[in-house]
C-alpha cells in the first residue's frame, strides 16, 4: 500500500481553505487523520463501508474491533442512534463537546463494518475546533479510531501519524499536540446501570455525579483471547512499543528505588535502558535516556506525555522502558495507569 499521503499544517489564516480541500477528501471516500482533544484520529465517512474498510487496512485493525462515530451536532446523533436513555442526553448534556464516548443502540443507516457487526455505535463529540469543522464541512458522521497503527501507543501529534502511517492514507491535518493525550471514556448505555468499557480524562466521579450511579466494566489487564469481553477492543494489545516496558508501582521513594535496582540489574546485561519517570523520580534516578511525566501529584501532566514518551524511547532504540507508577492515581490518573498497564510485559507492585 503506498498511497502518497498529503500533509495540512494549520497556520493563522489557512483554516477554512485545509478544512474544505480535507472535508472532500472524506466525502470522496478517503481518510484523513485530525486531531481531537484526546488524541489524533483516523477518520473516514462512517457511512460509507468502503471508506470505513480503508480505516482498518491502514490500521492493520481487526475487523471486529468498532470504530467510534463523531458527530458535529446532537442532529447527527438522533440519525444515528435509537432509544437513546435519558441519562444519555443527561451526560450529552454535560460533557458534550468532550472526550466522553456513549455506546447507545443503532440504526440501520450504519454500516455492519462501522459497528463490528454489533447492534450499538460508540458515539462522540470531540471538542476541538478542527475536528469539529471537518465533521461540518463534510456533512456527514466521521469513523476514527485512534490514528495509529494496530497495538502501537496512540498518537498525540502529527508526527506520531506520519510515522505510522505515512503512504498508507490520504492525508494528515496537523494541528499540533493534543491537550488531554489519553482516549475518550466509553460507557455502555445500553444497560439498566450505564458501564464505563474504559477510563479517560472524564471520571467515574464525574458521571456518578451527573446520572448517580456507574458500574466499572474496564479491567487494566491485558486480557487473554478467550476471556469473554464487554467491549471487542478490551482483547487486544495496546499502546505497546518495541522495546519490553516495566511498570513499578509504590511510593516515591521506594518506587525509586526499585528503579535504581532495575537499571544496574540490566545494565550489567549489556541492555539500553530508558525512564519514564515523574520530575520527582528524575530527580533521583538516571539511565541512558529519560522522557519526564511531569509532576507525579498532576496526573494532567503524565496523560498527556505517557504516549509521546513511550514513542520517544521506543526512537532511541531503548531495550526496556522503566515506568514510573508513583504517580497519583485519581481523576484522568485512572485512565493513565489503565494504559501503563496495558502497555507494561510486567508490573511490579511495592
Ligand atoms: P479507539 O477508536 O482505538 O480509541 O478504540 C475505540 C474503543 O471503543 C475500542 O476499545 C472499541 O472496542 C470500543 N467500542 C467502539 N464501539 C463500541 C461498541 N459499539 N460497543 C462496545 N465497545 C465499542
Ligand atoms: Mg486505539
């Protein structure tokens, strides 16, 4: 597949013409990557089965694996899905535009490879002025997954796109980095007692507050391939890079010890060592090369550089990456160690 892939860069006064030449582009079945406010996606005319198919080719994504639908309006979002709960419109109400994703029932309109073939859509409003206006100007709902390839970290700016898929799609707007770094919540509206399928930068808190009561539906494990699965996308490998990662979870100190510990054990084999590691930790530790998470008590901070760390080290040719699990688990916390998790071949817990 090499398909020469076009680059927009958003500059001052270049908006309205980038967003009408990549608005085209999706009405004429080709996909085009953008940025949202949690990470950059991979969008096609979610209406359109040929359009949609080219997602998951360039993807390398299993077919069975959903796509969430963005939507520009609430309009859109009545085309698109039935019986829609009231406590669906309740948290619309409240997080939309956001990165919150509602599963609610669908109606025929979708195509079956948009769905995975399920009788439910995930749906979105991201809030993000591009994505937004694109959506708009193509005049129809936007199929986009996170615009990386199959098991890699998502991408939170361009660059992260372009290096993955570069010759495999129609074109790239590049709006720069993303502001939450770290994917929507998903919860399943369509049980009596609505499910959060996986964590993100809006809390369980945040939605009891909102509607009164949520179950947790996600696990942070990576899940073998028979265990029955809430949402298909839970069976995969995710946010992985090259290199093995170990996740050390514990307090500051002690968490900086084992780090410590880690790198003389794999230095003395002769392995490249890279930290992703909190100001705090950094400030203690050192290795062939270090991508900081910000402050540990800001989990803000780490969401938004686990990913771009991950692929910094993954760059240099690191052997293991060492993870910082000191970091305070509350609030989007939840949705980074979620990831960390998943990306780690191991954890160790202090
Ligand atoms: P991504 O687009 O890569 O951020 O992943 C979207 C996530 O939402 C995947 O884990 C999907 O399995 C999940 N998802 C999308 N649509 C549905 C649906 N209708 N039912 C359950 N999970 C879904
Ligand atoms: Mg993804």
């Amino acid at each position: 597949m090499t398909i020469d892939t076009r680059i927009f860069r958003i500059t001052d006064n270049n908006f309205g013409g980038v967003i009408k030449e990549t608005s085209q582009i999706i009405q004429e079945g080709g996909t085009v990557a953008f940025p949202t406010e949690t990470v950059y996606g991979l969008g096609a005319d979610a209406l359109n089965p040929d359009a949609v198919l080219k997602i998951f080719e360039a993807k390398g994504r299993p077919a069975d694996n959903p796509l969430i639908v963005h939507v520009a309006d609430r309009k859109q979002c009545t085309e698109l899905a039935q019986d829609i709960p009231e406590m669906a419109s309740r948290l619309m109400d409240a997080f939309w535009p956001g990165p919150l994703t509602l599963i609610l029932k669908c109606k025929t309109i979708i195509p079956d490879i948009t769905t995975g073939g399920l009788d439910t859509v995930g749906l979105r409003m991201p809030d993000d002025r591009i994505a937004l206006e694109l959506i708009r100007c193509a005049g129809t709902p936007i199929a986009a997954p996170s615009a990386n390839r199959s098991g890699y970290p998502s991408p939170t700016n361009a660059e992260h796109v372009v290096h993955d898929l570069e010759g495999r799609i129609d074109a790239v707007i590049d709006g720069g980095n993303v502001n939450i770094g770290v994917e929507s919540t998903v919860v399943d509206m369509t049980a009596n007692v609505p499910v959060i399928l996986r964590p993100g930068n809006i809390s369980a808190e945040d939605i009891k507050r909102c509607i009164g009561a949520v179950q947790i539906g996600y696990t942070d494990r990576r899940m073998s391939g028979d265990e029955r699965v809430r949402s298909p996308g839970m069976k995969y490998t995710h946010y992985s890079p090259k290199a093995d990662v170990i996740l050390v979870e514990g307090e500051l100190s002690e968490v900086a010890d084992a780090i410590t510990a880690l790198i003389a054990d794999h230095y003395g084999k002769g392995m490249h060592v890279g930290l992703l590691v909190s100001n705090e930790v950094a400030r203690i530790v050192s290795a062939d090369a270090t991508f900081l998470l910000g402050k540990g008590q800001d989990p803000s901070q780490a969401a938004r550089s686990i990913f771009m760390g991950l692929r910094h080290l993954d760059n240099e040719n690191m052997d293991l990456i060492i993870v910082d699990g000191s970091i305070k688990n509350e609030g989007v916390g939840t949705a980074v160690f979620n990831r960390l998790r998943k990306a780690a071949d191991r954890i160790i817990k202090i």
